[in-house]
C-alpha cells in the first residue's frame, strides 16, 4: 500500500513560470474499473491475469462473424453495487450500445458500452481534503467490455508491434465525475477514496501495476474565483497515482501559459512522456458523434427490478465506517487505531487475520501501525504481496507474550522474516535468539554491568532512577537483546535500590 504525499509543484521554481495565482485548475475522472469476475463480460472465457498472451480467447472476444455475446449476470451486479456505493439513481431499464472506433487492440471494430441508458446516474462522493470534506459529484457509472493490449518491443528500430487479446471482453465499469476539483491535493484525496471503496465493494483488486484501476484526467484552467469552464484537455493512460500528479502539475502549468501568452487551449487527448516529464498530444478530442452510438441489436434490455436491486444492496460487504466501529467494539482499540487499519480494506484484512491467528488486537495494532505500515510504503506493495504474511506477525507477538523473546530481537526478527520470507518462529530457533529467562544467567550480565559502570551505579543510589533504564541497556547490549527485561529490573532494584 502506498500513501503518496503531494506538496507544491516544482515547476513554481522556474522564473519563467506564469503567475499561478491567477489561474486555477478545474479536474475531473473518467476512472475504469477492472472488475473481478471469473468470467468476461460477454462470453466464459477467463479472466486471469498473467496468462500466454491470446490464450484466454474465443469467437466471441475474438469478434468472428455470427457470434453472439451473453450477458455476464455478476458483472451487471458488481456495477449495480458500485452504482449503490456512489449514491446513484438506479434506473429499472438500461442497455447497451455500440461504441465505433478502429484501434488493433479492438477485434470487431466497435465497443460494447453504455451511453443512454447507464447503469447509475448522479451521486457523489465525500472527499476529504486539506480543508475539510468535499463533495464530488458523478455524472454517471456505466458496464462495458475492456479492449485488448498493444505490446510495443523494445529493440532499438522495432518497426512493429503485437496484440494480446486477453484482456479483450474483461468486463469494466468506468466511473464519470463532474468537473468539481481543484487541486492535485482534492484529486489525490478522490483517488485514493474511490479506491479504497471498491476495493471494500470488493468489485476489483484494484492493482493498477496489472491495469486493474486506470485513470484519465479531465483538465482545465480557468481565472481563479470564476464560474466558466475553460477547455478541457483529457490525458490518457496514467498507470499511477504518482503520474496522475505530474500530469496535473504540468497540465496546470502548460494551459496557463499559453493563456498568459494570448494563445487558446485546444480540447484534444494527450498521453503523458514520463522521460520528458510533459504531456503530449495524441489526437483531437472526440465527442460522442464521433462514435456513432447505436443500441446494440445482440443484447436485451436490462430490467433491474425493485427485487434485484434489494437484493444486491442486501449483500453489500461490509464498508469502510461499519468496519471502523466492528474494530472499536469488536477489538477494544481506540478511535485512532481503528481509523488508521480500515484506511485500507487490504491492510483491514491482513490485520483481522493477524488477530485471528493471535487475539491479541492491541499489540497487533501498534505493529501494523509502525513497522507493517512502514515497510509496506518503503517498498511499494500491498499487503497481499508483502514476504510477511498475517500468521508471521502474529507468531511474533506470540513469542514476545510469551516470553520467549524480547520486544528487541523481535525488531529484528520481523527485519529478516520481511527481508527472507521466512518463518518468524523458524528465525528464533535457528539463530539462537530465545529469550533467557534463568535468574542466575541474567544476573551474570547484571553484575558484569554494574562492575562495569559505576558512574551509573552511584547515580542511582543516589536516586536518580532515569540511570536504572540506562544500566537496564547495558544488560540488554551484554546479553545481545536476550536476556529478559522484568528479571533485569528486578536484578538491578535488588542489588543497587
């Protein structure tokens, strides 16, 4: 799990840099959403990632003459749900359309998606922002079928690239925002919300490193503290948070330009160049003309009947806030703890499964808040992918209740069972780290201290009992973290208090 932090542009260093006070960028989300069926949206083909390219296809997927598509009931569910979360109107009736348009990756030529009739309607989302919550409007929530994937090699000269149609028919729901932020501060917060709602709706993994969550970023400019909409520009193809960001930087600061200059912004589709650090135009902004919509002739209307949509609200997973309270009620942990482990449905589950291997919640809690959450920002990666798994963490708070080691060398077990993967119970017996708990061998290190620092042995007789943490230390360091902390402190008031 990765929590960005987003502080101020870097190009307000550049003395040529328009006066960004003037002006401000208006922003907006076209989000797409690989859900996680078993099946695609249209035929039984499957839908795991990683496989053989052009594997996982079939007449269907493929786009041969005279097949027919069959609807996907579970994807048509995961949407509704989605829709639901968003607080959507839910129509009674939706279809789908054709939405035309060449590309290689697109094996029939046209899309099937949804543009009038969609699937949910209006709502928002509650964000919340440097000052205060925020509310984002949703202009609608529509299903429609993934496209397939160019693979462009990277031999100098390739001339040439291929099609992986895998991913063609992978059933997506693409998620559409109004215009209503402001700030990569108010864009960074939505990211993260919406993501962290659907992987609570558990509709999608979300792993944009495997193109499950993809963002397009609607931008304009304006006057600072006007109503009207400049022109908006969408960047195409983001496959990260991070770039999402530079992409807003730049965007703000290349359209405010051209306006401090006399010049006018052109509505068109841009792709970000990570080398350049810049955004570049692809092609002029289609609008919907250009892509001829018609109902789809293969596929029925949907009716989502008064029952349908009970049921589906019905078996909502748990969310966010209702998880938040289970965690105060169920585990005892205070308001920060349980806001903190629920910030993340993955890193939620990882701590639940922690605690049902060791119910100890407390412990538990304060490690996933210091050391689990740390390494899993240092490196990048989600707690599913992390070499420590719930069982591990949870047999070293284990050993630490049970006496068997001190919260020290359990530092560095948890270091090398992320580092190796290995089990943590295996690190301790093999490394010979299990704490000692024999009066008469701790007090060998005791008495070696005291002879050893006298300085700190006349300070506390003297009473000064901050010293006696500073010995307890030089016991510790003698017995390399393995003598037993309370029989040291017992040792030491017994012979100098």
């Amino acid at each position: 799990m990765t929590v960005l932090n987003y502080n101020c542009h870097e190009r307000t260093k550049d003395p040529s840099m328009p006066a960004m006070s003037k002006y401000e960028p208006v922003i907006g989300f076209e989000v797409h959403v690989e859900l996680c069926t078993a099946t695609k949206i249209f035929c039984s083909c499957p839908t795991t990632f990683g496989s053989p390219p052009n594997t996982q296809v079939c007449p269907v997927c493929l786009g041969m003459p005279g097949v027919l598509p069959v609807l996907n009931r579970r994807a048509v569910e995961f949407a509704l749900r989605t829709a639901m979360a968003l607080n959507c109107n839910i129509p009674e009736r939706c279809n789908f359309d054709r939405k035309n348009y060449y590309y290689p990756d697109l094996p029939k030529n046209y899309q099937i998606s949804q543009n009038y009739a969609c699937i949910g309607t209006g709502g928002w989302l509650d964000i919340e922002t440097p000052a205060g919550t925020k509310r984002v409007r949703m202009n609608n929530v529509h299903l429609e079928e993934d496209a397939g994937k160019l693979i462009h090699p990277e031999d100098p000269g390739a001339d040439y690239s291929l099609v992986d149609l895998n991913r063609a028919g992978t059933p997506l729901i693409e998620i559409v925002s109004e215009p209503d932020m402001s700030s990569a501060e108010d864009a960074l917060a939505y990211m993260n919300t919406l993501k962290n709602l659907l992987e609570y709706l558990e509709v999608s993994d979300c792993k944009m490193q495997e193109g499950r969550l993809r963002f397009e970023l609607n931008i304009s400019v304006r006057e600072a503290g006007t109503e009207r909409l400049g022109t908006k520009v969408e960047v195409k193809n983001l496959n990260s948070m991070k770039t999402v960001l530079k992409c807003i930087e730049h965007e703000t600061w290349r359209q405010t330009r051209l306006l401090e200059e006399g010049g006018r912004v052109m509505q068109e589709t841009r792709l970000w160049d990570e080398a350049a650090g810049a955004t570049r135009a692809m092609r002029s902004k289609e609008v919907a003309n250009d892509y001829r919509y018609f109902p789809d002739p293969d596929l029925v209307e949907i009716h989502v009947t008064p029952e349908w949509r009970d049921a589906v609200r019905a078996h909502l997973p748990e969310l966010q806030e209702a998880k938040r309270r289970r965690f105060i009620e169920e585990y005892g942990l205070p308001e920060y703890d349980a806001r903190i482990l629920t910030n993340s449905k993955p890193v939620a589950s990882y701590y639940e499964a922690a605690v049902a291997a060791h119910p100890n919640p407390k412990a538990l809690s304060n490690w996933m808040m210091t050391e689990v959450l740390r390494e899993l920002n240092a490196r990048e990666v989600e707690p599913a992918d992390f070499a420590l798994k719930p069982a591990g963490l949870a047999a070293i708070v284990r050993m630490i209740d049970e006496g068997r080691i001190s919260g020290k060398i359990a530092k560095d077990v948890f270091a090398k069972a992320v580092e190796s993967g290995r089990d943590p119970a295996e690190i301790v017996q093999a490394e010979g780290l299990v704490q000692v708990t024999d009066a008469g061998e701790v007090e060998k290190w005791v008495d070696e201290a005291i002879a050893e620092n006298p300085d700190m042995v006349e300070k506390i007789r003297a009473g000064n009992t901050k010293t006696v943490q500073a010995l307890v230390g030089q016991v510790m360091k003698k017995s390399r973290g393995k003598a037993n902390p309370k029989i040291v402190n017992e040792l030491i008031a017994a012979k100098l208090c």
